[in-house]
C-alpha cells in the first residue's frame, strides 16, 4: 500500500508532465492534488450520506410493507436532493438565550471530526488519502470531536431537551469507546502496526487470511465492535441521545435547516466510516482473493468497488437492525457496555495475544491446512 495518494500517482508518466508545469514545485502539486482527492472525497460521501437517508426509508419501508419514497425521481431516488433543498431555504433560528458561537460551532465539530477521518479510510492501496504508520490511533483521536459536538449541540442551546440529549450523548460516546478501542487495539497487536496498510497487507488472499477468521477471539471481537460502533455513531437501538418519545429530538432538537442537515449528514457519513473500518480491520479491506504484480488503475478501481462493497453491506446491516431492534433503556444500554461489551473486549485482547504467544501468531486456517 503507497504512502499516501501522491506517491501511488508518482509512478506514472502523467505526473512527470504536470511536474514541468507547475515549474518542478513538488510541494504546490502535491497540495493541489491533495485539494483535488479531498474535495472528490467530500463530495462521494455526502452523495453517500444522502443516499444513506434515501436507503434506510426504502429499507424500513420494506421491512415494514410499505413503499417508501416514489415520487421524486426515478424510484424516488432524488428525495434526498429534495431533502437538501428544503433545509437550505429553512430559516436559521436559535434560541434566544442559546450561547451563540458554541451552538454554530456544535454541528461544524460534528461534521470536521467526521470528514477527518476519512483521511485515513484505506478506499484502495493507491487511493488514500495518506496510510500514517497510527493511523488507527488517528482515527480513534479525531473522532471523539463527534462526541464533543453531540455534547455542545445539547449544552448550548438552553433547552431541557437538548441538554438531556447532549449528557447522553457524551456519556454513551465515551463509554462504548473503550469496547470498540480494545477490539481495535486486538487486531493492531495481531497484526503488528497500526497504520491501516499494514493491517490490511496482512490479510491478502482468500477471505481465510481475513482477522475475523483468525482466531476465536477475533471472531468475537469482531461483533463488539459492531455493536460498539452502532452505539458510538448514536444508531438504533442505541439512538438514546435523540430519542423522540422522551426528548423530542434529542440535542439537536433547537436546530433548523442545514444546521440540522449538517448533524444528520455527519451521522450518515460516520456510520459509513465505522463500516469502513470494520472491512479494513477484520474482513480484508480492499484485497482481491488472489495476488497481482501489476499495479494499473483498472485494479485500483477493482479495489475500490470491492471496499465500497464490504462496507454498504455492513451499512445495510446497521439499517436494517434500526428497524428490527426496540430501543434500549438507558441503564439498559450502560450495562450492556460495561457488563458485557468491556470484559468481553478486555477477554479478547488477552486472548489474542496468548494466541500470538501460543500458535506463533498462525492463524486457524494455518494450523488446519500448514499455509504460511
């Protein structure tokens, strides 16, 4: 996997020609490509996050034996477009005696803290934005800016509603972050670095190579952090800080318009991220079932399809438990976390190392068929 996307685009021709334009300034092109990814990034996971709405009224719908949205666009799929412009031509109102800057600054946290992670999301070995050697300690420290916006979204608007929302938040983010960070810390320790191109190198080959089929403990650690994950991205049956027949929406029950939208969209976006990273920690990331010496960009999209793949199946796994599962109570949903999820965390990372020490680090496919 190449450092970042610059270096993958270095080895071709096309680089070398844009170098003598812009004068042999490595540093200026680097940044404009930098810009360029970035913004076609943002771009793809906005349309994601707004398809994200559209797909979970059509799968409720279904699993409801309804219809869903059919009226805007083919199939209804340009609702959300809709949905888009109706917040845009919103009013902005706030709460007259609402702390100003930090409720404008609440949804904005929300939404950079999400955004930022997807600089390390592994889309392919050539397109990433950059692999750092922690990126996984990357992700778990720029995300936790979501759980501060949830908090201030609910503090900052002087609302009962709100700020009940917000404390839940905060505490429910907090807590199952230690569930979903030890689950994390049991694969870097298998496989030896925490930058996601060494994860996921480790795993090339057939689906046998995946870490959630290495052992007993990964497999299980595998669910916690799903489960730790829906928790964490506010999904239901976790949906405790914006629960409707308690708090009528939660900490962003003050907000309107595309400040609402840009809570909603930050949501939409993170839970395709944690899918995201479930794929690259435990289910092989972008690798194909066979190795290749080439390295062209016919591949790289391969890859890319292959990641995108993996991981909206998981999105549809997180929406369709929306729809299936009754909604925690709140000591309900803390007793899971430290009950259950924790010890059970605490139980694999211990298990995966006495693994590493016991097998040599083999996973069970090696020990069944003698692969190396």
């Amino acid at each position: 996997m190449n450092q970042t996307v610059v270096t993958y685009l270095a080895q071709y021709e096309f680089f070398d020609f844009l170098l003598k334009i812009f004068g042999q300034n490595t540093s200026l092109l680097a940044f404009l490509i930098f810009f360029l990814i970035a913004a076609v990034i943002v771009g793809i996971m906005a349309t994601v996050g707004g398809l994200g709405t559209y797909a979970e009224r059509k799968i409720s719908a279904d699993i409801q034996m309804r219809m869903g949205p059919n009226r805007v666009g083919p199939y209804g799929i340009l609702q959300f477009l809709a949905d888009g412009v109706k917040m845009m031509t919103k009013e902005d109102i706030m709460p007259k005696d609402a702390d100003k800057f930090l409720f404008y600054l609440a949804p904005m946290l929300c939404l950079v803290g999400v955004f930022a992670t997807l600089a390390v999301v592994p889309f392919s070995a050539g397109f990433t934005m950059t692999d750092l050697n922690v990126g996984v300690f990357y992700l778990i420290a720029i995300s936790s800016l979501v759980g501060v916006g949830v908090f201030l979204g609910g503090y900052a608007s002087n609302s009962k509603w709100s700020m009940l929302g917000g404390m839940r938040g905060a505490s429910q983010i907090i807590s199952y972050e230690i569930p979903v960070t030890l689950s994390i810390l049991a694969i870097t320790l298998l496989a030896g670095g925490m930058g996601f191109g060494t994860i996921i190198g480790r795993q090339e080959g057939l689906p046998t190579n995946w870490y959630i089929f290495h052992n007993p403990f990964a497999f299980i650690g595998f669910f916690v952090y799903f489960i730790g994950a829906m928790a964490e991205t506010n999904r239901a049956p976790f949906d405790l800080p914006e629960a409707e027949s308690e708090l009528v929406s939660g900490y962003h029950t003050e907000y309107t318009g595309m400040r609402f939208g840009f809570f909603a969209l930050a949501e939409y976006i993170e839970v395709f991220v944690v899918c995201g990273v479930a794929v690259a920690l435990f289910l092989g990331g972008f690798n194909l079932p066979f190795h290749l010496e080439i390295d062209i960009l016919p591949i790289q999209a391969v890859q890319f399809g292959i990641f995108f793949s993996k991981t909206l199946a998981l999105y549809y796994v997180i929406i369709w438990a929306r729809w299936t599962f009754p909604r925690l109570r709140v000591d309900q949903l803390m007793s899971v976390c430290w009950k259950y999820l924790t010890p059970i965390a605490i139980f694999n990372l211990i298990g995966c190392a006495v693994w590493l020490v016991v097998f040599n680090g083999h996973s069970i496919a090696d020990l069944i068929f003698g692969s190396h």
